[in-house]
C-alpha cells in the first residue's frame, strides 16, 4: 500500500485529536476532582451516582427526622422527671397528712400544698415546644389538660420514620400517662360505714360477734348482690345468728362471689374486696342487712343519693355534676377486653347475664318538668313513644343487637320533652336539639341540658330485675350505692389527686359513709395505695419514653454510619484517584510529545537528501 502526504496527514491529525481528548479528559478530572462531568462520559458512573445519591438524601432525611423526634422525646424526659418530683412530693404530704394527731390547720396547710403541687403537675402536662404539645397524643395544638385536669388530646403515637419500613413512636400521649391501665393491678373496693362495737366504739375485729356491732341478740337478714370479676352478676342472702363472728360474715361474703376469686378481709372496721385476677375492672357489690324481728337495717354503704337508703343498690336517680348535666357513676365496661364502652358497642357485651327476656325502666322529668316513665323492652326496644328501633340494616333491633347508641338515643328522646314525630330516627333527630345524651371517657352515661341553664330533668335507668323482690341480678348497672373503688387497672391520675386533695382538707382518714362532702371519697389511708399505683404507672411510662429515646439515638448513630459508607462508596466510584490520573497525564504528555517529534520528522524528509 502506497503511503501518500494525505494518509500521513490524516493519520497525524486522529492519534493528535485523540490524546488531546485523553489529555483533556485528564485535565478535567484532576481540576473538577470528578471522574465524569456528565452521564454521557460513563453511564455506568452516572447510574450509580444517582442511586448513592438518593440513598444519601434518605439517609440524611432519617437522620433529621430521628434527631427532631429524639429532642421531642428528651424534652418530655425532661418533664416527667419533674412530674415524678411533684407526684413524689405529693405522696410525702399524703402520708403526713395521714398521722392522726393532725389539727385542723394541719389538713389546711398541707392541703393547699397539694392543691399546688396538683396545679404544677397540670402546667408541667401542658408542656409545649416549639408549639408543639408534648402530651397530647397527635392533636399538637390542642391543650392536653384543663385547669379540672380533664384530658382533651387523642390516644395517637407519632412515629418517626428512621429507615424502609422502619417506624419508631417517639411520644407519650396522656391517653396512656394520665388515663392508663396496669395489667397488673386488681381491682379493690371497700364498704364506706365501718363496724364499729357498740360498747367501745371502736372498729370490730374478726372475732367481734354480730351482736358486737349491731348491740342485739337477734339473727340478722344479709344481702348481697354485684358482679364478679369475669363480668358476671350474682345476688345472695344469708341469715346469720348474733353469736356469728365477723370471720364467719367474711366467708358468706367470698362464697357468694365465684368461688376462689376474691379475697374478703377486714381493715379497720371497713370490709374491703380484692379481684385475685389482675387487670380486671369488673368486680362490684352492695351489702345490706336488716334485723330479722324488727327489721331494723344496717348499713354497710352510703352514696348520699336523694332519696335513697342504705338498702338501695341501682334503682338510683342520676346525680347533677351541674346545672344542666346528670351523671351516672357506674361505668360500662366490656367484659371480653376490659375497654369501657362506646355508642357502638352491644349492651349484650357489657351485661353480667343475658339480656332475653329483660327491659329496663327509664323514669324521672324531662326537660319540661313533665313526669315520664315507660319501660323499654330489650327483646323489642321502642322509644317512649312506641316507635321501633331499627339496626342500621333496617331490621328490627333486639337484646343481641341493640347498642348502647340506640339506648342513648331512646334516653334522649325521653328526656327531651318532645312530641312523636312518628319515627324513631325522627325523634332522635328532633331530641338532639334539645339534649345531648353519651358516654363519657369512663364509660358513664351523661344527661347535658343544651338549652337549659337550670335544668329541670331527673332521670333514672334501672334494670326491671333491680332490688331482692325481684327474682335474679340485674345484668345492666347504670347508677348505683356501690362500694368505692380503692384501686382498679384502670387509673385517673388527676382525680386520684382530686380525691386525695379532698380528704386532707376534710380530715378524712377513711371512708365516711355519713360524709356532707362526699360519702364516696376513699380517705388518706386509701388514697395513699391509689397514689402508689399512680406513682408506679408514671414510672412505667418514664421508662418507656427513655427507651424510646435511646431507640432514636441508635436510629440516628446507624443511620449516620450509613451514611458515611455510602459517602465513601460513591467517593470510591465517582471521584478522581489524583496518583493515578497524574501518572496517566504524564504518560499521555510524554506520547503527545513524542509524536509531534515524529511527525516533525517526518516532514523534514526529502528524496533530496539522498541524491
């Protein structure tokens, strides 16, 4: 093949562009540090680049959002190492206050301190940061607590998203800190009217004998009726001789509940009933005796209900919390989660027996200061005005079926003083102006006056089985003279400290059947155990957002690890090995160089030169 000037030429001028491109290249990444400028150069590169990319910009998110959460769950740390400091501080005044040597300026003292300490422990359950409320579940800008220590926030957990898939809670809504539930706590209760010996006044023992307490010598008619732990209702009555000890009044009482379920013992004169299960709310009863030749009564329990005796259980008038509200004290709970009760939730699974065959009498005023009174039959539930009360399907409602919405309702239109408007969801709809019936946080049922300012209604709801003339237990308990709750699983933090509060500044050491303030506070001495649980639960709850913060710590220290490995990783693909690129620029120089020598060469050839 013949080597022509052109073929030289354009051979010159490809090596040339070539390493200049190589040369350039070179250059390029030594200056930008940067293997490739664009995705055209090494798509490979490039692909890679932009995957190690996104994984950095998720990986710096998870980090931001764990360091933020972690501040929130440090800051509520903070606070509930102060609420601990209070609630400490509260329980120190609680048992001083229990030393029965105090004076009157003694409780009034130290009730205002707690009064207080209580007032702290809101403001400290208020706590806010960057104006985000620290208790109130997910609800941020609502006010958790009011000054009566009502919650108002959710039960919502907000959550971190640290990783794919991975979510971590990072708050503690007050649901769970000031509304919770131990599961391994058991309910107790106690009797408000202590047994006292008539010659000496002072508490009876176990070996006290009927007569010690009641001053006769006849034989005495018990009666006993509430609910077991499981949920279920029993009634039972027993007569007992005046030579009978309390020991012996103690063992009728445990066997009238399930048998091996309850343990019934004596403190101070006051009978106190304890669930052996843990983590159940269910467990109540009502004691009453009377003399069997005069009948002559003896209580064991008083709520300060009108126009109710120590005899009556559940046929009760609902008490006003206010003036245009009424409430029931007996919460709905259902018996298979211990959950209380919301509008959807059947009657038939809060009810201690079946409900075939029951109905309910609904009596008092309405809001007209019309009398009313009409009984609602469970197996075809009507209004008071005969109307049906249909399912949402259409079908007629009955005891398997009706739900507490639909008793509600049927309340309402009761009470409302309204005429027929010919249906039932034409009544309900007509009463809902008027009043508000519903469940309240705990289950109970509340009667609200919306236009009153004095309400005149009354109300009472019993079970049509209710009192010992009628055979069997009532399966629905609505409002009731039962015993008063020392402890339960479930716990209200601020009432609990309203309870206590009270007794100190009453001088209350023990329950006071007779009480003008209220016959149903528990007393210091048994304020003290509820304060334990609370005290205990707050612990539990302290905890928990500790872990949860050290869980957001190791969030952010992993997540900040991978980080760095994808940093160094797309620095290993796509930045510039400057040793490398060195050599291979000095190489190409020295190949340019070369070749310009070569080409000039070349051309400096002649045919002359070798004539």
């Amino acid at each position: 093949m013949r080597i022509t000037q052109n073929n030289f030429y354009n051979s010159f001028v490809a090596d040339q562009q070539s390493i200049k491109q190589q040369l350039d290249r070179l250059n390029q990444q030594l200056s930008s540090g940067l293997k490739i400028k664009y995705g055209y150069e090494d798509p490979q590169i490039f692909t890679d680049t932009l995957r190690l990319d996104y994984e950095e910009t998720t990986l710096t998110q998870a980090v931001n959002v764990s360091t933020d959460a972690q501040n929130f769950a440090n800051n509520t740390d903070s606070v509930m190492f102060q609420f601990t400091d209070a609630l400490t501080r509260f329980k120190t005044l609680l048992i001083q206050a229990s030393n029965g040597a105090n004076s009157d300026g003694n409780y009034f003292a130290i009730s205002n301190e707690m009064k207080s300490l209580k007032e702290h422990m809101i403001n400290l359950s208020n706590s806010s940061i960057n104006g985000r409320y620290l208790f109130s579940g997910t609800a941020l800008d609502t006010k958790p607590v009011d000054s009566e220590g009502v919650y108002h926030g959710n039960d919502g957990l907000m959550k971190a998203v640290v990783g794919a898939g991975v979510e971590v809670p990072y708050n503690i809504p007050g649901s769970d800190l000031f509304l919770g539930e131990d599961l391994n706590f058991s309910r107790k209760v106690t009797t408000n009217i202590p047994l006292k010996d008539v010659q000496t006044d002072t508490a009876v023992s176990l070996e006290s004998t009927i007569a010690d307490f009641t001053g006769k010598s006849d034989d005495y008619n018990f009666f006993i009726r509430g609910r077991n732990g499981d949920g279920s209702v029993f009634e039972n009555s027993f007569t007992m001789t005046a030579d009978k000890t309390v020991a012996e009044l103690l063992g009728e009482i445990e066997s009238s509940f399930t048998p091996e379920s309850v343990d019934v013992t004596l403190e101070n004169g006051y009978i106190q009933i304890t669930d052996r299960q843990k983590g159940r709310s269910l467990l109540d009863f009502h004691l009453y005796a009377e003399n069997s030749v005069d009948s002559s009564p003896v209580p064991f329990m008083e709520s300060g209900f009108a126009g109710a005796d120590a005899s009556s259980y559940d046929n009760i008038d609902f008490a006003k919390s206010d003036s245009v509200t009424l409430t029931g004290n007996y919460s709905q709970i259902v018996k298979s989660d211990n959950s209380y009760a919301v509008r959807g939730t059947l009657l038939s699974d809060v009810a201690g027996a079946s409900l075939a065959g029951g109905s309910l009498e609904l009596s008092g005023t309405d809001r007209n200061g019309n009398a009313f009174s009409y009984t609602l039959d469970l197996d075809n539930p009507t209004d008071i005005f005969s109307n049906q009360i249909n399912n949402s399907d259409g079908t007629p409602a009955d005891s398997s079926t009706l739900t507490y919405g639909q008793l509600l309702d049927a309340v309402a239109v009761a009470v409302s003083g309204i005429s027929d408007q010919g249906s039932f969801d034409a009544n309900v709809a007509e009463a809902r102006k008027w009043v508000d019936v519903y469940l309240d946080s705990k289950g109970r049922i509340v009667v609200e006056d919306k236009v009153g300012t004095d309400t005149q209604i009354t109300f009472n709801m019993h079970d049509s089985k209710s009192g010992f003339a009628t055979p069997g237990a009532s399966a629905l308990v609505f409002n009731a003279n039962n015993a008063l709750e020392i402890d339960d699983p479930k716990h209200d933090l601020f009432e609990s400290l309203d309870l206590a509060i009270e007794a100190v500044e009453s001088g209350m050491l023990y329950p006071e059947g007779t009480s003008a303030v209220n016959p149903r506070n528990p007393g210091i001495e048994n304020a003290l155990e509820k304060i334990d649980h609370v005290l205990e639960h707050v612990g539990k709850e302290h905890t928990r957002i500790g872990a949860m913060s050290n869980s957001l710590n190791y969030s952010v220290e992993r997540n900040e690890t991978l980080k760095l490995n994808v940093q160094t990783l797309r620095s290993e693909i796509l930045d510039t090995d400057i040793g490398e690129a060195t050599v291979k620029l000095n190489q190409l120089s020295l190949n340019y160089q070369a070749l310009l020598a070569s080409v000039a060469k070349v051309q400096n050839l002649s045919l002359v030169n070798y004539l």
